[in-house]
C-alpha cells in the first residue's frame, strides 16, 4: 500500500502550456493496444467526448472568455485522478482496484465482479466498463513506472505539459513557477495526478474540494466488516457441520 512520502510518484499535468495534439490520447491506446472508437462530429474538436472503457484519457477542449484574444482555449487533461484516499478501492469488494508501490490505483481484470461500486465511489466519474461488465480506466501505465519509466502519456508530450516524477518535487517545482492553485495537493489526501492552474479550479471543469460520496465511508466502516463476519459465519458453520454430522452422503435410491 502506498503512502504519502518523497518516494511517491505522480504526474503533474499544466493546461496552460498544453497545445491539444492529443500524442498522449494516441500514446496511451499504443501502448495499452486500446481499440478506436467510432466518433461523430458534436460541434467539438474534442473526441472523444468523454472517457471510455478503451480510452483511459482524453483532452478536454474548453472556451472561456478572453479579453486579449477572440478565443482562449484551454486543454485539460481528464483521466483517473489516482488518490490517495481512493474511494474506488475502498469500496471495491473484490480487491480488483488497489494501489501500487508507487501510488497509481491499477486495477485486476480477473478479480473485477462487475458491481460497479467503484463507479458510485469515485467523486470524479471516471471509472468505465467493457463489454463484458469489468472495470477499465487509467492505471498510470503501472508497467512502465514499476520499472522507471514514464507513464506513455508523459513520455510523448512534445511541450511538458505532461511531467512525471517526485510528487513532492513536481509540486515545489510547480509552486516556483507560479502557478496559483496547485489542483490535488490535499484534496483526499493527495492526488497522483496533480494541476498546476493560474486560476480557479472550476474554470478548468474541475470541482472544488472534493470528497469522497458517503456511500464509501458507510460500504468501508459497516457493511465490508460484516461481509466478512457472514463469511466467517458460513465457514464456521460448514466446519461445525463436518465435524458433528461428517460428509453429506448421497442415500441409494430402492430398485
């Protein structure tokens, strides 16, 4: 389980130098071999619109208002938000989202039941499933950074918009800059995927403090310990069964 310390990684992501070529969108589907998806024009150079089960990140393309220029756009990158306090793990019951050395939330295909809980326990809706009802999102390409690498994303941004490194390091490096609002620096105990912003953080699409919904805390501190006191129970019972009675016999049916 990851904590916080110096040792933990992150990716530390400037919408303000950002140019939306979109190399990471195409980066992350080469590396993860990631399908297309069959778009259409929405009126929007954004594409996809959101993310999917086959596309872990996307650019968000945003208009604001501007004084000096008659368009000013800002590209966001949207992808999982690796938390420190993760409600998708928290609340997975199954042990198929968990974090790594490094602080990345991976997730194990095999183990996913297809619940969905992650989904209702992640405050920034960024959970997705296949076909076949598992889980798939962002993993920090946690392959290539339990063998110090950079995630593929970062490794293919052309102007550093995306940086991977030292969180700690990321955020000092960040805050010398000047950049005003450091976006995840505390919010749920630190996000793995942190904002460097000039402005507020809802003029970028993101929410301001957020939180984990309450269904995770009551899923955390009541209903998963007594999932596993009716476990137990069963086990225990099946146990007291064997002993007392012995093994369930099939009885000969008459000729």
């Amino acid at each position: 389980m990851a904590n916080e310390s110096n040792s933990r990684k992150a990716i530390l992501v400037t919408p303000e130098i950002c140019i939306g070529c979109r190399a990471c969108q195409v980066a992350c589907k080469s590396w993860n071999q990631l399908p297309a998806s069959k778009t259409k024009n929405n009126g929007t150079y954004q594409n996809p619109p959101d993310l999917e089960s086959n596309t872990f990140n996307i650019i968000r393309f945003t208009e604001v208002p501007s004084q000096e220029t008659p368009v000013r756009w800002l590209f966001v990158s949207r992808r999982c938000m690796h938390c420190e306090d993760a409600g998708c793990v928290k609340i997975c019951p199954s042990g198929a989202l968990y974090k790594t050395a490094e602080g990345a939330v991976a997730f194990d295909r095999d183990k996913c039941i297809g619940c969905k809980l992650c989904s209702t326990g992640c405050p920034f809706d960024v959970p997705r499933y296949d076909k076949e009802g598992k889980v798939s999102k962002c993993h920090l390409c946690f392959d290539r950074i339990a063998a110090n690498m950079a995630p593929s994303c970062v490794k293919t941004c052309p102007t550093g918009a995306l940086k991977y490194g030292d969180r700690a390091e990321l955020i000092a490096e960040a805050k010398k800059n000047g950049y005003a609002t450091i976006y995840g620096e505390n919010d749920l105990k630190g996000l793995g995927s942190v904002y460097a912003f000039k402005e507020e953080p809802k003029l970028y699409g993101l929410k301001e403090n957020p939180a984990l919904p309450s269904s995770v805390a009551f899923w955390h501190s009541y209903l998963k310990p007594l999932s596993w006191i009716g476990l137990g129970g069963v086990v225990a019972a099946a146990a007291i069964h064997y002993l007392a009675i012995g093994p369930h016999k099939e009885e000969k049916e008459e000729v």
